[in-house]
C-alpha cells in the first residue's frame, strides 16, 4: 500500500461504524466513511468531535456543529499551507491521504535535476499536488472545471508564498483543455488526474469513470514530452482495483522503459489499523 504517514496537523483517531474520527489542526471532525464497517476502538475519543456530517437519506447531508469553529484554519504539510473549512458536501478541502503522491511527484521533480519541468494536473481542485510539484521546482498548470476551487488553490499558493510565475490555473473542462493544448503542441513532463466517479460537464454533459476514464488517459499520454518523468491516476471509485489503473497506465503510457506501480491509498490510524483511501496508479521513468 501507498501509506501516508507524514502529517503533523492532521490525524485519523478512529474510524468505525461506517464513520472516521479525524484531527484537523486544533479541530476534531467526525465524518461518514463507508469502508469503516468495524465498530470503534476508543469510544470516549469520539466525543470530543467538534462538528459531526450527518448524511441525509435524500442525498448530501448537513453539519451538526457542537462548537464554535472558526470560518476557515490554516493546515500545514511540510513548507505547504493549505485553508482548510467543513463544506456541504462533508469535504474540507484537502485530501490528507494524497500527501503520499505529493512526496513522490516531488521526487521525481527533484531527482531529475532539471529546471524546466512542466506539470499538467487534472481535477485539480484546491491544489494540494499543485503546490508541491512547484514547491519541487515544477512549472504547474492547475486545470479544475469548479471557478471556485481554481479560486481556493490559489489562495493556498498565495498561503504558502510560492511565486506565482510557477502556475498557471485554468477553469475548464479537463479534456477539452488537453485536446486544445495537443493541438498547440504543448506538452509535459509530469501529468497526474483526480477525476470523479461521476458528475456532469458545464453543458450537462454525463461523466461516468468506467466509460470515460481510458480515453482520457490515452489523450493525455499523447501530451506527455519525448522525456516524462510520471504519470498518476488516482481512484476513489468504490470496486475499481489498482490493477485497473495499472492496466491503463501499461497500456497508455508510449515512452519505453518505465516503471508502473499501482496500490490502495492509505492513512494510519491511531487507534489502530489503517484507513483505506481509493487507489493510486504511478509511471515513472526507470
């Protein structure tokens, strides 16, 4: 498994009963999780839950908030700094389990030894593998169809004091974005996705992973440059496998010699166990 095990400002306490008991910084979530099918190891800590995301049997769900929180709170991993802020749809903002890609995209950027490096990140939503690869030294396009989110990443770069000739952030949609830049002939070295399992495009259009997910991956292959240093998929699709990902990255990725490595995301818990996150597929060069 990928383990993330670097945090400082966040923790998972306990997870169980279909929910995850987690410390963002100084505050104290409890949130639905439902892989979490065991019961709970350390009942007493689950009442020291600040806000509590109840899901409702109509879809979505509300905050039942047992204290004051502040409006949002800053969160740290290593040199990053990110505004984190319980959402509506039980999101923060972050997702800490990805941390483990950042620490190793940021090493393929560091370890090539190059100055030129140029990242392209699809879904990049409030831009945690976006920071990290320019903190590396990466020129980074941020692509997110969500003005809002594009918005929230760069408030995280302005939070972090990485200067903003590193970035470009674009609000569009991910594949239309990469057909137009094939036809620029623009390309890169480093190409990472987070797409959803499902959702609709700006003109409604239906977006499902298990039909969509290979074309996209094949289009984006074509923009990776004559010397990729990776390419990552990431999945938090219930029932699809790392092999799947590691499949599509075999079967996509043209340039010889690399190194494909595809395993289940996880976060430890300190209760005990782990907490299983989706799935990450990784190419990289030999």
């Amino acid at each position: 498994m990928f383990l993330c095990n670097s945090w400082q400002d966040y923790e998972v306490l306990d997870t169980g009963g279909g929910e995850k008991l987690e410390r963002w910084g100084n505050v104290i979530l409890q949130r639905p999780d439902p892989q979490t099918i065991w019961p709970p190891l350390d009942k007493a800590t689950w009442r020291k839950a600040q806000a509590v995301y109840h899901r409702s049997e109509r879809g979505g769900g509300s905050w039942e908030f047992r204290e004051a929180l502040p409006e949002r709170w800053k969160l740290r991993y290593g040199e990053l700094s990110f505004w984190v802020r319980p959402t509506g749809f039980k999101h923060t903002g972050l997702f800490p389990e990805q941390a483990a890609n950042w620490d190793w995209m940021a090493e393929q950027i560091r370890r090539s030894g190059r100055r030129d490096v140029r990242v392209l990140n699809l879904f990049g939503y409030t831009g945690g593998a976006t920071l990290a690869c320019a903190a590396a030294g990466a020129h980074v396009t941020h692509v997110d169809a969500a003005k809002g989110m594009v918005l929230w990443a760069k408030e995280n770069r302005e939070l972090s004091g990485l200067p903003e000739q590193r970035f470009r952030f674009i609000v569009e949609d991910a594949l239309r974005f990469v057909q137009r830049e094939l036809r620029r002939g623009s390309r890169y070295d480093g190409i990472l996705m987070d797409p959803p399992s499902y959702g609709r495009g700006p003109s409604g259009e239906v977006w499902k992973l298990e039909q969509e997910l290979y074309g996209l991956v094949s289009t984006c292959a074509q923009a990776l440059s004559d010397e990729p240093l990776f390419f990552l998929i990431n999945s938090y699709t219930t029932g699809f496998q790392a092999s799947v990902l590691a499949n599509l990255l075999g079967r996509c990725i043209p340039a010889p010699g690399g190194v494909v490595d595809a395993q289940e995301l996880c976060l430890p818990v300190t209760a005990g166990g782990v907490l299983p996150c989706g799935c990450s597929g990784r190419w990289s060069r030999a």
